[in-house]
C-alpha cells in the first residue's frame, strides 16, 4: 500500500518531469552581444531590445541597472536577465542620465559579437568591463509565462539554491578579462546557458506571482490534463475528453483548470494550438494550410477564424 509521503514524493517527481517536458520547447537564441569597456562616469541607454530579453553580465563593476524607477546595483561577476527587454539604461552612478548605445562607436569581434570601447587614459584597472547581450527569448507552450516573470531577474539571488552557476559565471569573468584567443564566441555561448539556467530556476521555484500556472504542473491529476493537450495540440479536445484525462466528472474538471489556470480548458487548447501555429508560420515559414492541418482544422478558413479569435490579427500577417 502506497503511503502519504511516497503519494506526495510521486506528485513532485511528476510535476518535475512535466515542467522538464514543456521546458524542452524553451528557445533562448542569442541575437548580437556586447563587450563594453568604459571609464566612469558614464550611462549608457539600452533602447535596441524591445520585446527582445537582454542579458548583462558585469565582469569588472560595479555597475547600476536602471528600470524605470527600480535601481539595481550588481557587483562584478554578477548579472541579470530582463526577460522583456525594454529601454533600461546601465549607469556607474544612480543619477546619472543615459547615452543612447547606439551613439558608441563599435568594432565587430567575431560573428554576432562587437566591442564598444570608450576609456580615458589611466588604468585599465579603473575600466568597467560588461558582456551584454540581446536575445530571442521564446518558452513555446510556456509562453504565456514570459509576461508573469519579474522585469529583472538577478542572477545573485540564485546562487544559494544553484550553487553550480558559480563556476560558470567564475568562467565569463575570465574571459571577458582575458581576451584569450576566441574568448568572444565563448562568452556568447556561457550567456545562453546562464540566462536558458535562470529561466528555468524561475520556474522550479514556484514562479513567483505566476504559481497558479505551475500550481497545474505539480498537480498530478491536472498535470496529466496539461500534458495531454501540449503532447496532442491537434486532437479535437472536448471538456469530457479532458476530465477523463483527470478522472473527474466534467464540471469539477472544469472548475478545478479554471481556478488554478484562470482560463476554460478549450480556451487553453485554442491559446496552445495558435501559440505554436504562429511559431510555425512566422519563425519556421511553415504554409498556413499545413498548420491547420497539422492542428487537426478542417478547413484553412476555420483555422483563420480560429487563430484571428485567439490573437486578434489573421495568419498570413505573420508571412513576410
């Protein structure tokens, strides 16, 4: 007989699997990154990424992070991710105003990497030395999650619990001061696995103010549910098909996804299927006929109408 604390061990293990499932689907692509050296004091503006996240690793500060009226300090060897982007500026004290980074002069390093280098004469010891980088942030059928995360996400706070981020940071600051040979393609590349690795800490902590969404994925009876309309997207999905996917009758089912969900389970079919249609469409170039197959639509027309309810614009905006 299976008892309580093995029932409880059972539910985590399954919560985990599942977020480790939907995670899979993360895409955190970089886009172009900085190495910026510069003598204080200076402020520069961080306009580029809207709608894009941008990550700043601080390899020799401090420096200050200001986001509308939020400032934060990191020290070396810290840094953040803003999983939204937008205008932010990086200062080397509080008050002072921001210069477009687009004003600064810059040098391309490798393939996706420049430097800005903007120093007074003096010792280079004096320099602040920041790697930053713009990035294509996409967590697929965990989309939804992007717009629930916090505007900065400090990477300081995690070392505690994930004390493996460490070495990793320990490396970028090597790098970034070294300059040893393809040091610029290395740095690119420890970015993504450190900002991919504070993604994922957000979400296996609980996700903060957005805990509803996960609070889903831990439940093993609803988690199933949850998994079932991410692995079948195209199945016809009806409520009584879903609750048996729970083992409930249809109006606790229901209840039950909308109170922890927020939104009907035929609500949350319809935002998967189009989330993933205008990945296909936009990003992969998919046809839109073939989409709507591919969801299980009868018609090219009823995918329209369906995917315009959704997201309150038609498919073929997403083609070139």
């Amino acid at each position: 007989m299976l008892d309580r604390k093995s029932e409880s061990f059972g539910a985590r293990e399954a919560g985990v699997d599942l977020i480790s499932e939907l995670l899979m689907g993360m895409r955190l692509v970089g886009l172009n990154y900085r190495r910026i050296e510069i003598t204080p004091p200076f402020g520069l503006r961080m306009g580029e990424a809207e709608g894009k996240a941008q990550f700043h690793f601080i390899a020799r500060g401090p420096v200050f992070l200001r986001a509308g009226e939020t400032v934060h300090e990191i020290q070396s060897g810290g840094a953040v991710l803003l999983p939204r982007g937008g205008a932010h500026d990086l200062v080397s004290q509080p008050d002072l105003p921001g210069r477009d980074l687009a004003a600064y002069e810059t040098t391309a390093l490798c393939n996706g990497v420049s430097a800005i280098r903007s120093c007074s004469a003096g010792p280079s010891s004096n320099n602040v030395l920041i790697f930053s980088g713009c990035m294509e942030f996409d967590l697929g059928s965990m989309h939804p999650l992007i717009g629930l995360m916090p505007e900065v996400m400090r990477v300081c706070t995690l070392l505690d619990r994930y004390p493996e981020l460490l070495p990793m940071l320990e490396a970028m600051e090597r790098e970034a001061v070294g300059n040893r040979a393809g040091y610029a393609g290395i740095l690119a590349r420890l970015a993504d696995v450190i900002a991919a690795f504070v993604v994922r800490a957000w979400v296996e902590c609980g996700c903060g103010d957005a805990s509803g969404w996960v609070a889903a994925l831990r439940d093993p009876r609803l988690g199933r549910v949850i998994a079932a309309i991410h692995r079948d997207p195209g199945r016809n999905w009806t409520v009584a098909e879903l609750a048996r996917e729970m083992g409930s009758s249809r109006s606790v089912f229901a209840d039950r996804f909308v109170q922890v969900t927020g939104v009907t389970p035929l609500r949350y079919v319809a935002e998967v299927r189009m989330r993933l249609a205008a990945q296909w469409i936009g990003r992969e170039r998919m046809p839109i006929e073939t989409a709507a197959q591919r969801l299980g639509y009868a018609s090219q027309a009823a995918f329209s109408r369906a995917f315009k309810r959704v997201t309150g614009y038609a498919p073929g905006r997403l083609r070139p």
